[in-house]
C-alpha cells in the first residue's frame, strides 16, 4: 500500500503528463485517475496509471500512463463466469516506447526484463515493440505484462468491457482491486 | 463523388491535422484515411475524415477529424440482421468543439443549424456541445448528426462492432459506402 500523499503525487504527475501530450482531461477525471501499486507497494518500479473514458457491458476505452521503466505485472483476462469472452484489448503507443510481453516464442535479448525481485512471477516473453503510433491486440486469455521506456509511455486501450475482478495476475501476492 | 485529387488533398490536411494534436499515425495509417463525402459531392461542408484504428467483432476505435463548419449528416445504428444489438457509440472530444444533436427534446438557439440545402433530411435536434475532455454516449438506433465549430475537431469514437453497411442515414441520396 502506498500512503495517500503518494498516491496523490502520482496522480498529479499523471495530469501533467497527459498534459504534455496535449490529452485533455475534465477536472473530474483528472480528481479519478487511478493510480494502481498492485499491492506491492514498489509504485515506481511496479504501478500503472490510468483514466477510464468509458466503460459499457460491450466496450471500454482508457488511457494507460507509464512512468520511465514502471512494469505492469503478467496477467490474463480468462473467459467470465457468466459465459462470456474474456476481455479482448488492443494497446496502441501514443508517446514514449512500451515493451510488451506476451505468451509465445521467447524473444532471445529482449529490450527489458520484469522487476528482478518478481522474476518468478514473469512467463511470457515473445516480445512486441510499440513506438507512437503502432498498436497490438492481446486475444483473450493470454498472459502478458509491459514496461515502459526511459521516456515512460502513454497507451491507449481500446477494449471489450473490463472488469477487473476477474483478471488473473501471475503473482499471487498481487491484488488487483484498489482497496 | 470528388476527384482523386480532393480526396487526396483532403487525405493530407487531415494527416497534418492530426500530427498539430501530438496524435501519431503510421505511414500506412496515414494513407489509408478515410475521405467520407457521404455522396453529394460537397466535402468542405458535408463530410468526415476518419482513420480507424481496430474494428473487431467487439470493438471499435477510430480517430474522426472534422474541419470547421463540416458536417456528419444524420443517422443511426439499428440493430442488426443477425440479432446482434446495434452499434453504441462514445465520441469524446480531443480538440476544438464539436456539436452532437440526437433524437430528444429540442433545442432552442442551438449552436448551429444543418446545412441550407439538406434541412429536409435532418430531424434530431437536442444539442450536446463537446469541447476538448468531454465525452457523450449514443445508444443504438438513436438518430444523431454532428457538426465541427470554427476550428474544426477531432473526436475519438469508442464503440462497438463497427460496420458502415448497416448505417441508416435520413437523408436518402446518401450512400455511405465509399465507391
Ligand atoms: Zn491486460
Ligand atoms: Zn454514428
């Protein structure tokens, strides 16, 4: 967990990199940007930022912030247990570089490695490298994780409805649902 | 219809219009804009241009650049032939205004009017201003139009399956697939 104050700087931090990128957030968004430690508490190393635009029983749209090197952790989206599909997203870079991990292949010299304290709880490694402009689709039920450039990055995410609930995380010590 | 030559003029204005935001596109992206002119040979005043980014049988993105005054000729998104719910859609404003008119209550003093010539085809007129940050929501089957303001506009749409075939336009000249 992080204190308040953290959290709070984080949030700041993020408006102002939206910002920069000249994303236009209303006051109340910029008051409910969330700002996720998966309950490590390394936000620095493991954390992601971010703004739901929308969020209906059929699609969802955010805008994902990631500070210079900040991972999120290996997850997956599995089928609901109402029956319907998981969660199928497509990230696309609007600024920076992220270096996405998926289930496949292993990309042999990746650009990054997950946090060295949670190597354990990292198995997907075919690598997809996403500069402004270039996007990738994540089918669902298929592991992935990412980490930012030295830039840090900001990803759109267009996707069917998200629930966060019912993601899988790798890590078992990870939970997802702000508390 | 418009010659090759207004398409592609209007292909590189909206490009460049885009890259003014900060919002990046792939080479191939950007030959691959969308040039809408709805059929009647009128662009500067009856048209879109739209780039759009995924369309899977779940979701949609696509990014939607009006230059000022343009107009998107009234329609809506009625369920479709194999069952399946008509498409809902989010337009959230990146830069300029725009007003968005749906079916409802009217609006007295609106903002602006439909064009001069085509007023018989245009019957939604409960007014929505969508200045940079602010975003609407369109149900399916509800009828909506939406005109750019003096500085044009780009409007992210977030949806469902996307799938121009099934469109419904009032004005009936109109034919909204590209030749
Ligand atoms: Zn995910
Ligand atoms: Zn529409």
């Amino acid at each position: 967990m992080q204190t308040k104050e953290v959290v709070q700087s984080f949030r700041e931090k993020t408006a102002h990199y939206l910002k920069q990128a000249n994303i236009v957030l209303t006051e109340k968004e910029k008051s409910s940007i969330e700002v996720a430690d998966f309950g490590l508490g390394r936000l620095e190393q493991v954390g992601l930022q971010l703004i739901t635009y929308v969020n209906t029983d059929r699609y969802c749209a955010k805008e994902l912030v990631l500070f210079p090197g900040q991972t999120c952790p290996e997850h997956k989206h599995p089928n609901r247990a109402n029956g319907d599909r998981g969660k199928q997203e497509t990230f696309r870079c609007r600024t920076g570089e992220v270096y996405l991990y998926v289930e496949g292949e292993k990309t042999e010299l990746p650009k990054v490695y997950p946090p060295e304290d949670d190597l354990q709880y990292y198995t997907a490694y075919k690598e997809i490298v996403l500069r402004a402009g270039e996007q990738y689709t994540i089918e669902p039920d298929t592991l992935h994780w990412f980490q930012a450039g030295e830039e840090g990055a900001i990803v759109s995410e267009f996707s069917s409805n998200s629930d966060d609930a019912s993601d899988i995380f790798t890590d078992t010590r990870i939970d997802r649902l702000p508390k």
